[in-house]
C-alpha cells in the first residue's frame, strides 16, 4: 500500500523550485488533514472532494475546499483529464496565477503526485480539446479571441453575451432553428473565417442576434441566430442561464465545442456536454 503523506513528505523535500499551491482530491477528511500537517504551513493547499460530509468537515476546520460535481471514486484515470480542466478553470476564474507551480495530490481514487506548471496549462488544454474535436488549433484560439472581443467592448456601451457552436454543420443545424434569414448566405468564405482578425468586427455584430452563430471545423461561419433545441433530457443546473444551457446542450447533442460569452464578462467553453474552461473578463 502507498504511503501517501510520506510520498508527499519526500516530494517536499527534493522540489528545489518549489510550490505555490497543493491540490489535493480526496473523499477522505482525515486524510486531507494530515496532508495538511505535512506540507509547509505557508504553502496553501485546495481540496477537491466530491462528498458534501467531506466538504463540510474540512471548511469548518480551516482547510480551503471545493466540491465537484463528479464522483471521485468513480472517475479512474480520467480524473487526471479533470484535475487540470479545474485548474484552467481556476485559472480563469482567478483562484489560481498564471505562474503557480502546483503539486497535485491524489488520494482517490488513485494514489500518486502530479506536478503542474499553471502557465502551460491554457495553451495544451485548447490544443488538447481542438485535437479532441478535428479542429484546427488556430481556430479554436481565433474562437477564443472573438470571444474576448465581444465580452471587452459590448455593444454600444451595454454589456452583451453571445453563443457559437463549433463543429459538424448538419448536426449543428439538427438540433437548432432558424431565427432570422441567414446573413451568411451567398458571401465567400473568406468573408466568414473567424481565423481572419478582418471578420471579427462583422462577426461580432452577427454574434449579438438573438441565438447561435455555428461554424464548422475549419472556423468558416455557416449561420447565425439559430435558436438551440433543449430536450426535456437535458436540465438546468442551478443558477445556470439559458445561454448556458443552450451551449452545454448543444455541445453535447451535435458532439461539438460551443463557448458561451455571459453579459457579465464570462467566457465559458463547452465540449461534448462538459464546461471544460472558463476565465472571466477583467
């Protein structure tokens, strides 16, 4: 059996560079405790656990705690796909610097210790997602940057939010409906790539219709105000809007990447039903 604190003991002492951050998952309250007592008392320290009793066990204690939806225990080696998906998501959301070396300590359901570069983080998971998806590196970032465009500036002074959907066109349009005519029609792809910073001001006005705006895999707009068809299946969780929702939806029933920006200043990306990474707007 692993002995676990002395792993991280060891892992302490050989780390010349350093951590900012300890990440630790674990279902288990007297674990994180004594994780807690072996690590530098200046070192701060994040558990991740996915047991309410767990959670409020250790707020109560002192320890700094977020509860997953995901069930620890169940999750098998893709819990390491989701250990950095909530670090990028913490990046975004600011919990976490850009420069933090952070030593990830699992303790479910699997023993071991990771060590995570944060800034190299947002680059490899887009890339990783694009990958995941057949699409092209530079359109998803171009997507991103988009993104930012529309959640900086607004629209004539008032904040807005905007929805794309990524990937296959025909299941893309299977599951939405036109709102409006399609202003795409008829004009040349070169005029609809997102991945020329010359569209981004047209695109943008586009993006503010009531709806969708979809693109394929190569990032060539395709339409736009189309209005995502939630099935009874799929439920809001709590507090999530209907922007939100749609985006999740449709990510998950056309198998595709949507990124939803709120009019709050939130840009929250979507793959295959799953929010994969968030940042908010400074």
């Amino acid at each position: 059996m692993v002995d676990l604190p002395n792993m991280v003991a060891s892992a302490i002492d050989n780390e010349r560079s350093g951590f900012s951050v300890a990440v630790l998952l674990s279902n288990n309250s007297r674990t994180a405790k004594k994780i807690r007592e072996i690590l530098p008392s200046k070192l701060r320290m994040v558990t991740l656990t996915s047991s309410t009793k767990v959670s409020d066990a250790l707020k109560d204690s002192g320890i700094e705690t977020k509860l997953l939806e995901d069930s620890l225990s169940s999750q098998g080696l893709s819990v390491l796909t989701n250990l950095h998906d909530i670090i990028l998501q913490g990046l975004g959301e600011g919990s976490f610097k850009s420069n933090d070396r952070i030593i990830a300590i699992l303790a479910e359901p699997m023993n071991g210790i990771i060590v995570i570069e944060a800034s190299s983080l947002t680059s490899n998971r887009l890339a990783i997602m694009a990958n995941e998806h057949d699409i092209d590196i530079e359109v998803l970032a171009r997507m991103m940057e988009l993104a930012r465009h529309i959640g900086g500036r607004g629209r004539e002074g008032h904040a807005v939010g905007a929805l794309f959907a990524i990937g296959s066109v025909p299941k893309l349009r299977r599951y939405s409906t036109a709102l409006v005519l399609n202003p795409f029609k008829g004009h040349s792809d070169s005029k609809k790539s997102v991945t020329s910073l010359n569209n981004h001001e047209t695109l943008a006005e586009f993006a503010w219709l009531d709806g969708a705006i979809l693109f394929n895999s190569k990032g060539i707009a395709s339409d736009a105000g189309r209005y995502v068809q939630v099935p009874s299946g799929i439920n809001p969780k709590p507090g999530e809007g209907g922007r939100h929702l749609a985006a999740r939806a449709i990510s998950q029933l056309a198998e595709a990447i949507a990124i939803c920006v709120s009019s709050s200043g939130v840009i929250t990306l979507y793959s295959n039903g799953k929010e994969r990474y968030r940042v908010r707007l400074s």
